[in-house]
C-alpha cells in the first residue's frame, strides 16, 4: 500500500513538473537542479558560481531549505536573484517537490533569464526521486564524505548529469582515494563527467563554468 | 491528504517500535540510534567504539544503508556481531523503519547483549521521524560540513539526546566557528551535551564512551 501512495505522489509531482520543463522551454532558460549531502559545500559553490557568470550570463536562484534563509543571504552577495524556499512550510519536506519550485517561479522574470539554478535540500537519497522540471541534475560530494557515497546511494548518481567532487583544497589533510572515488562513480554512471573543484580556493572552477556556458547556450540555440 | 497518508505510515511505524522498545526492556540491553549526513564518519566513530568497549561490554550493531555492506565489513574488524541492512529491499527507503529493525532483531541473541548500536541511512531529515524503539537517538556532525546545520535541519537536533561533532583533526585547515557551532546547537536544543572528537585520531573519543557506559549501566539496573 506504501508503494501505491508513493506512485501517486510522484505521479502528482511529474505532472506539474512537466508544467514547469514547458515554461523554462518556452522562455528558454536552462534549469539545473543542484543536489547533495548537507554540509557539501553547495551555497559556496553556487555562489561563486553566481558571481563569476555575473558579467556574461543573466542567471537567477531558488534555494532550498527545511529552515532558515541562512543560504539565501550568502547567495544574494552574488548579485543575482534569490528566492528562498523553506520546506517548514510544507511539512517539513525533506525534498524540493515540483509544486514549491511552481510557487517559486512567479517571483521571477523567466523571460529575462538565461540560468535559473535550484539548489535543493541537503539530502543524497529523497530529491534524486523528485522531477521539478528541470534541464539537468548536478550532484555535489565533498571529498571529506569519502569515496564510496555513489555506490551507497546510487539513484543520486544514477540520476545526476555530472557529479562536482568539491572541497579538494582538503586533500593533503584527507586518507582520501581519488582513482576509487572516480571509479566508484563510473560504477553506478558509466561516463559521468567529473568536476574536481574547490570552491573555496576557485581551483577548478573554470570546467564546470565551461559545462554551465555551454549548456546555456545549447538551451538558447533551441 | 499527503499529510493524512505520512500520520498513517507513522502510526503504523510507532506501534512496531513501541514492540521493539519492550523486547529491548525485557532483555536490559541500551539501544542508540545513530543519526547524520552521509559522509560524517558515523562508521569510524562506530567501528573505533564497538573495539574500544570489546573487552568491557557485550555490543553489536545494525548498520542501515540504501545499498552496498560496505559499512558492515569495515564495522566487522571490531568483532562484534554486525547485521547490515539494505533499504533498497525496501524500496530504497531514506531511513530505518521500525519494522526493518524488527526483522533484523532475530540475527542476535540480545539476552546476551548489553549495547545495540544502530547505524542508520546517512540523512539529517528523514530518519529523526522514524521511532525506532530506542533508547536514545545521537546525530554526529563532521565540522567539515560547517556551523549552521542544527538551525537548517532543526528536528534532528530537537529530537537527538545528544550531538558528537567529528573530525576535529581536520579543524586548523577549516574556517570554523566553534562557538557558533554550539551556539547553533543550543538554539534549537537547549543543554543538548556535545562530543566533539576525532574518530580518525581517537581525540576526545573518552567522554562519548563514558556517556555510552553510563546509559549502559543504567539500562541495566533498571
């Protein structure tokens, strides 16, 4: 009976996020869904992401959060648009579902947008599940999580586009295994592309700003 | 009707935990719940538990992950009994159920046990409201993952007894705030005791295994 209910839920969920994936298409704004641990490293990544694609990208941000708007005061130094989500207000959601990304989007001007990123709840199991419309999933691992994560919650990976392997200005201090980590990654998602960053030091960044560029643009060119 | 469903699930969970709780009176054996994101290093922390206690209590552990045993092999070199449970057998549930450890209760003799750890999916959300009869429940926060999570993910912290806070050897390459952290940790939990310790270095490692003792021995005299 569990599995009835979670069918109809996820099925409530997909229809409004095809509602959402028609409205970025028609404005033609490349959406990506940012997911991870809590603690990852995600609103610095995203923040500076934000403020290095400033000049050249017109980009905005909905931010996810069970509670507190702690995310979206770092995010809005950025200079872009933030609105923040808090699941409190839906039960304590431990996922951004496709109906509070729909409530979200009338704070913004979808036709002036050329990158709108979610940043979803820190979580590595329940938003792999949960379609918001979307163009594509970023998964995000700090590498003091340790290298088996992608083989312990596979769906994440499974579902993800690209996996960000952030905080690598803590590898001399990590017992951390890079080859085992990119190969465990490669199990569950045979030729996912890798970013190794930190978003603290910038090392890194240009590559994923290089994806991010490039999808924008493929996204306009529709 | 989503909330009236999630009220049913819990309802149902509660009256499995409730026949857990009783098995574990009956035989005096002190059950923890451990809590946390994934990647805090819940498992050294439990594998450098389990063999520093070996000579002195009589302990065993049930590990929770969506997939893999990977936690259960490491958790086995400290010689007591290990049960590893994988959610994806139930739907790659995000948290232990009462009746998954139910299930796993029949693979030990706990007349013979004095401390049953239980090792949960790595999630801040989801498993602080699944009761799964035991006696207390603690969340461990890595400080890699920063100051603010007890304030983002609150009910965890509300409903844990107590916090450890790990990987402290890694403190002199982090911009932390240690007195933010506890700050952050008392504001939604007022008194809550915290560990802060290094599984890797075993620092700070005595006051959590003298708060394990004493639960122990009370569980027992009772």
């Amino acid at each position: 009976m569990e599995i009835q209910v979670v069918k109809h839920v996820l099925d409530a969920n997909l229809t409004v996020a095809n509602q959402n994936r028609e409205k970025f298409r028609r404005h033609g704004v490349f959406v990506v869904n940012v997911m991870s641990s809590p603690g990852s490293g995600k609103t610095t990544l995203l923040e500076k992401t934000l403020t290095r694609l400033a000049s050249e990208l017109r980009a905005a941000i909905i931010v996810g959060d069970v509670s507190t708007t702690h995310d979206a005061e770092r995010l809005a130094r950025s200079g872009a648009p933030v609105v923040q989500v808090n699941t409190d207000a839906f039960g304590g959601d431990c996922h951004l579902a496709a109906h509070v990304i729909a409530g979200a989007l009338d704070s913004f001007d979808l036709s002036r947008l050329d990158l709108l990123i979610i940043e979803n709840v820190g979580n590595l199991v329940c938003p792999a599940e949960f379609d918001i419309g979307e163009d594509a999933k970023a998964v995000v691992l700090s590498v003091t999580e340790g290298e088996d994560k992608p083989v312990k919650y596979p769906l994440m990976f499974r579902v993800c586009d690209v996996a960000v392997l952030n905080k690598i200005d803590l590898l001399p201090y990590l017992e951390y295994d890079r080859d085992a980590a990119v190969a465990y990654i490669h199990q569950v998602h045979d030729g996912m592309p890798i970013f190794e960053l930190s978003a603290k030091t910038e090392q890194g960044m240009e590559a994923w700003l290089g994806w991010l560029r490039e999808q924008v643009a493929r996204k306009r060119s529709k």
